[in-house]
C-alpha cells in the first residue's frame, strides 16, 4: 500500500467538490479530489440549469466563470401558468435587481474540470472501494483502490462531496445523525432538443393533467420537464408522446408556439426532499447533495453546494490556518441556516405547481393559492426574492 498525505481530502469530483478543490487551490491550501466514476462520466451528466447571482459570484472568484460571462443567459423574470393563463413574476423588479443565469450544470463541470487541470493538486478519477477512517480523531485518511492498487491518504479533515448516493454520510454512525426525508408521489421526465426554447423566461406549469416546465440551454437548445410517475421508464414514452403531453399541460399561447423535434436525451428524477444534520462529524464536512437533496422545483440544488462549499472553505482556511475547531461546527450552522430556508422554498413551489392526486377539492385550492401569490406584492416579492436565493 502507498501512503501519501495532503489537507483536505475531498471525496467526490461532482460540482461541490471541485468548486471545494479550486477555492482551496486559491487559498493555498493542499487537497486531493477523489472521484468513483471517470471523467468522461462525470462530464455526460445532464442536470441543472439555473444559477443564483452567489453561484455566479463564486465561479468568477475562482477564475471559472470565463464561458459563463459569455454565454449565460440572465433571465429577469420567471413564469407562473395555470388555468391557461401566464403570469410573470419579475425577479429583479421585486429584489432590487437580482436576476437568475441559465447556464447548465454540464458547462459549469467542464469549466471546474478545466480549471482543475491547471491545478497542482491531484484528482483521482475511478478509484474505487473508497473508505473514510478516523475522521473522530486528529488523523483521519481515506482508504481507496486506484488501478488495482489500495491507496491510502492521510489528512487533517475530510470534506464529504460525494452526492446523495456517496460513501461520506452513510460512513457516519447512525446514532450522530439526524436525517429528514420526504419522497414525492411523482417524478419528472426531462427531454432535451435542439429547438429554440418556447418561452425566454423558465416558466411553471401547474396544470390539472400534472405539472410541467419549460427552460433552455441556450437560444437553440431547450430543456423540458413533465410530471411523471415514479416507476415510469424512459422507454415508454416516444418523442412524440412527450410532446403531446407537454403541449396539454401549457397555456394555449405557449402550446402553439412550441417547436419540437428530435430529443438529445431524455431521463426521469425521482423527487425528494432530504437533510442531514449537523454537517460536520469531527474532521469530516459534508457538503451539497451528500447532505440535503431538494425537489428540482426552483432550481435550488446546485446553488446549495455552491453556498455550502463557501461557507465550508471558510471554516477549513480559519481551521488549517489557525487551528481554530469552532470554525468547524458554525459551518454546519451556517450552512444548515440557509439550506432549511432554501428546502422550505423548494418544498413549497413543489406543492404549489404539481398535482399530488385526483382530488378535484386539491387541484382548486392550488389554483387559488396561485391566485393569491401571483396578485399580492407580497406574494410576489416571496417568489421573487427566494427565486434569486437567499443572500450568504
Ligand atoms: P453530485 O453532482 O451528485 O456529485 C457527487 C460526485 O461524487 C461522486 N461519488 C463518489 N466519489 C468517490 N467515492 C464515492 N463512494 C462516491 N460516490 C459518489 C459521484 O460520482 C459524483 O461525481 O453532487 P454535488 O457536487 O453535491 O452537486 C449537486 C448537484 O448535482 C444537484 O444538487 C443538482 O443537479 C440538482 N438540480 C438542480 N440544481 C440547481 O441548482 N438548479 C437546477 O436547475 C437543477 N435542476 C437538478 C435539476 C437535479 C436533477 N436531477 C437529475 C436530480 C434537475 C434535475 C432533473
Ligand atoms: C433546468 O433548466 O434544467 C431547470 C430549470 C428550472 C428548474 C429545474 C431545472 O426548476
């Protein structure tokens, strides 16, 4: 077995931990990124789209945000349809200015990863059997397979990035952890396509056959979304079909404008809320989905990692420079603070725009909230002002 030995051991090459790695590479600290899938497989996964102005901020501090300045799109206001009617919600009319950036979570990768290449410090793709040891000690390490070969990493904390199915909290004894779990009756069936997006702005439809979502990669790709069950496979639903029922789903105006053609890709999300608390096990943090999963509704999961991920490097510079453990625990504090408010937020937009069944009495009462939210400046302003994300 070889033994080398680095700061921070990151586990996860996902958004949280290379934006983790390069904030540590700027503030001169050493790390070691430890990913189970390869590149390659990291880079084909296809998920978020929209990012906050603190995600933003954050890739241009790290000197990642070169494409984003030039081919995000900022949107500065989001739609609300039901009943066959449209309603925009403006985001930077009721927040002072703040518009959200539609810019795929697939380029966010890619611009980590390339900033990472440039990185002195080491990214391991494909190890496998990755373990966590002693992170209730001073000397944590981390045990992990690379071409055959056990390799073990010492460090003086391990940062835990490694998504909701990863090795980092279930490492964790059950009886230090405190876990929250709702599961939706439903999931999404995503589609994307080369077409120009039918609406400039991502627009939610709640609409009484279930709820859908129009959004966009850039102004020839589009991305949709339609409610689906759970237990529904990709292989049942042509091209064509996903058309028809997304056309059912949307305001008149939208369905008629809409253009359709063949699909790049399509997949189906299961949608559940999630949190684990505290954050922090001794030397091991946990950051983005490792410790909170939130239903896509309102596009908050990415934004997370990135606001965990500045809170923790944070906390690791006041730990590794002046070996201050509190800093440690006001990280999970921090971090959960903002995550609560934000779940809340995606809990809410989630109940407001989908149909949990057949209830007609439901159905109505939905319609009536959407009313109520979407003629009140108050209202507005909640919609507006979560939608941009909390500040830090
Ligand atoms: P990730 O992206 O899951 O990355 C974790 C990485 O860890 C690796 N890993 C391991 N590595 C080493 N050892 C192990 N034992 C490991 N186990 C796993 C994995 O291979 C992976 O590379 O977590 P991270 O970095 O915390 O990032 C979270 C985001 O990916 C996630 O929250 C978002 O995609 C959620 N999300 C959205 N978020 C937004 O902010 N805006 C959106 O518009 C948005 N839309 C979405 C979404 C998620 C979706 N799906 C598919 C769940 C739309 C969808 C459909
Ligand atoms: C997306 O563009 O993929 C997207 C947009 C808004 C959401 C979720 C996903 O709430």
């Amino acid at each position: 077995m070889t033994t080398t030995s680095t700061q921070v051991a990151i586990i996860g090459a996902g958004p949280a931990g290379l934006a983790l790695a390069s904030k540590l590479d700027r503030l001169g600290i050493d790390n070691v990124v430890i990913e189970r899938r390869s590149q390659e497989y990291v880079l084909a996964r296809i998920r978020a789209g929209i990012l906050e102005q603190t995600t933003v901020d954050f890739l241009k501090d790290i000197g990642a945000a070169g494409r984003l300045e030039q081919e995000g799109i900022p949107h500065h206001g989001v739609r609300l349809a039901y009943n066959n009617r449209i309603i925009p919600v403006g985001l930077g009319a009721n927040t002072g200015g703040k518009v959200v950036t539609a810019y795929g979570q697939t380029e966010v990768t890619k611009d980590l990863c390339d900033l990472r290449a440039a990185s002195p410090n080491p990214t391991v793709y494909e190890a496998e059997n990755v373990s966590l040891h002693d992170f209730d000690s001073a000397r944590p390490y981390v045990l992990y397979d690379e071409q055959g070969v056990t390799k073990r990493l010492n460090c003086q904390l391990i940062a835990g990035c490694d998504g909701y199915h990863g090795v980092s909290r279930v490492s964790v004894p059950e009886s230090a952890i405190t876990t929250y779990e709702k599961v939706y009756p439903f999931g999404w069936l995503g589609m994307l396509a080369d077409v120009p997006p039918v609406s400039p702005e991502v627009l939610y439809a709640n609409a009484r056959r279930g709820f859908a979502l129009c959004s966009m990669r850039s102004w020839t790709r589009s991305r949709y979304y339609i409610q689906c069950d759970p237990d529904d496979k990709v292989e049942n639903w042509t091209d064509d079909m996903f058309w028809d029922e997304l056309k059912r789903r949307l305001p008149d105006e939208v369905s008629d404008n809409i253009q359709t053609g063949p699909s790049l890709e399509k997949s189906i999300a299961p949608l559940r809320s999630f949190i684990a608390e505290p954050l922090r096990f001794g030397r091991l943090l946990l950051a983005g989905d490792a410790a909170h999963v939130v239903p896509p509704t309102g596009a908050k999961g990415l934004n997370l990692a990135f606001s965990d991920v500045h809170y923790m490097s944070e906390a690791i510079a006041a730990f590794t420079g002046d070996g201050d453990e509190d800093a440690l625990s006001r990280y999970s504090e921090r971090a959960l603070a903002r995550v609560w408010k934000t779940q809340r937020f995606s809990w809410y937009l989630t109940n407001l725009t989908h149909r949990f069944s057949d209830d007609p009495f439901d159905q109505r009462v939905k319609e009536a909230e959407l009313a109520y939210v979407t003629t009140s400046q108050a209202g507005l302003q909640m919609i507006a002002e979560n939608y941009v994300g909390m500040p830090l």
